[in-house]
C-alpha cells in the first residue's frame, strides 16, 4: 500500500488525488511516526501508525480494512489479513528512496479502521461494504483496502463505478476471478470480476489481468474474459523477464481515465507469500509485483486493494507481507 501512495507521491497528481488541493500548501499533514522518536510497539495498531479517525473527510487517501473471508473456497483466514497487514506495516517508514518519493508531504492520510461485516451473511457483507465505500467515495477520498477475500472487490466497485462510471483495473492474481457460479452460488471469491461485467462497472478495453496460472477445467480457461475484452497475461509469460515493458504498455492502455488496482496475494509465488488461502506454483516474484506497482505511477488511480492475506499459513510470521512491500 505504500507503494500506491508512491506511485502518487512522485509523480503528478491526477484527478483521482486532485482535491489534495482543498489544504493550504503548509498545512500540517499525519507522517507516520520515526522510530527514532516512537518505539515500534508503541501505539495503535494502524496502518504505519497513522492516526485512525472515523471520518474521510478531509483526507486525500485512507486505509481501509475489510475482514471478511466467508467468500473463500478453500482455506478461510483473510478476515485476519487486516490486523497481520497493520501489525507489520509498523516497520515502514515514510519515504521511498526508489521512487524519490514523500507521499505523506503531499497528501493527507489516515486509517479509517475496519467495515463492520457480516460475517454470517455474504450478501448483507456486501451491501455494508458498498455503503461504506459510497461515502468514503463521495467525500474524495481514495480508498486503499486490506483484505479480506477477493468478494470484497465487487460491492468497492459498485461504489466506485457510482462515483466514476465504469473504471479500468489492473487485477494482479493467479486466478481470473470471472466463474460464473459454484456450488449455485453467484457470489464467493471466484465470481467478483464476472458481476462487475454483468452490472457495467468495468471499462472492459481497459481491463488487464496479470499472473494467472493453475489448473483449470477447460483447455481455454481465459475464453469468457478475452470475449469480454479483457487482457489476460499468464504467469509464464511472466517468467524470468522485467515487467517493465508491459508496464508501458498497460499504462498507454489506461489512459488518464479512472483505474482501480486490485492485487491478490496469491498472485506472488507461494515461495515467497504462503499465507494464502489458494496458493498456486510458479507465480511472480516480489521484484516483478514492486514493477507493476511502480509501473502504475501517473496513472488515474482512484482506489486499490491487496486481499486474500492468510497470516495463519505463514509460519514465518510476516514474509508474506514483506514480499509484497519489498
């Protein structure tokens, strides 16, 4: 999550931060606090102990938690992911040397604490979530979401296609998300992506899925989502290589319009982020995620999540987060 806020933090702000502008140039900003001043175990536990307020007024980006995982289909966990994800985000710091970067100099942010779910009931979940977001939406403020199952992206994005009309995404994963149903159900962590283009919420053209790879029950799997418009890059295809070069490729792709970035864990070789409830062989590298985060500097970002964190499946208590932090 920090990375997205370099992404902005060093490049021009586009319209998805532009009412940053709303403060005086020398207003007093939240920083997440030096350990040189703060013992890390000190404090709440926030994202990068950032103040938690109640309210996304005011601020130009907030953290979010979504602790659902009622949506999984194989090993349930990632209602903890919020929590663990917070817990190790204490060891960031405030500025990204890669990127040149200072988000926290340039935009207000906070933590907005946890979307009370349901955690009996999906579809009630998922109207919860969509509320929420409907008013973090409204007020300007860009949401970045800790998950939490991937079912968690459809009702963000009905809150986000309300506010922007249909939006371009970015999905990083190892699975398509786009199943119709299973088990009769419509609506579990396969089927997220296949909603959003039942309701319109997707700029289809502008949909570029990364990382996919796994078994599947058919010899042409990715079918639905190319008749659909969807760009499908396969993990293989991913292999010992930069993503650099599709980098430039997807931002030409994205154009200035509305883009949320919505990343799986799982999209991450199982090597490096065990904790996971559908863990596939042969994924990327946490140097290739860090170049598609990086990569999407400049882009209209207006929202992204990172879901399916399963702290329970890491044993070694944090590598999988940091792989995706780097």
């Amino acid at each position: 999550m920090l990375r997205l806020l370099a992404t902005w933090g060093a490049g021009p702000v586009r319209s998805g931060l532009c009412h940053s502008c709303r403060q005086a140039s020398d207003a007093p900003r939240n920083q997440p606090p030096s350990p040189d001043w703060v013992a890390r175990p000190v404090g709440l536990c926030s994202m990068m102990r950032l103040p938690v307020q109640a309210s996304p007024e005011g601020l130009d980006a907030a953290f979010v938690g979504v602790p659902l995982d009622i949506g999984t289909s194989n090993r349930p966990g990632a209602r903890f992911g919020p929590r663990r994800i917070r817990e190790e985000s204490a060891m960031l710091r405030a500025a990204n040397p890669s990127m040149g970067a200072l988000p926290f100099q340039s935009l207000a942010v906070a933590d907005l604490g946890d979307v009370n779910v349901n955690l009996y009931n999906l579809q009630d979940s998922c109207g919860r979530i969509r509320e929420a977001y409907q008013k973090i939406v409204a007020s300007g403020c860009v949401p970045l979401t800790l998950g939490g199952d991937h079912t968690i992206t459809y009702p963000i994005l009905q809150a986000m296609a309300e506010k922007h009309g249909p939006v371009g995404l970015l999905h990083v994963d190892a699975h398509t998300d786009t199943t119709d149903k299973a088990l009769g159900e419509k609506l579990y962590h396969g089927t997220p992506f296949r909603r959003c283009v039942d309701e319109g919420l997707l700029d289809c053209e502008r949909v570029v899925q990364i990382g996919i790879r796994g078994s599947a029950a058919t010899l042409d799997p990715y079918r639905y989502n190319r008749s659909q418009g969807f760009r499908v890059v396969l993990a293989e295809d991913c292999w010992l290589k930069s993503l650099v070069p599709l980098m430039a490729e997807v931002r030409q792709q994205m154009g200035g319009k509305p883009l949320y970035i919505s990343f799986d864990i799982d999209a991450l070789d199982p090597a490096y982020a065990p904790g996971t409830g559908t863990p596939e062989i042969a994924g990327l590298t946490p140097s290739q995620a860090l170049e598609i985060i990086r990569g999407c500097q400049g882009l209209n970002v207006v929202g992204g999540d990172l879901v399916e964190v399963s702290p329970q499946y890491d044993v070694s208590a944090g590598r999988t987060w940091w792989s995706w932090t780097g």
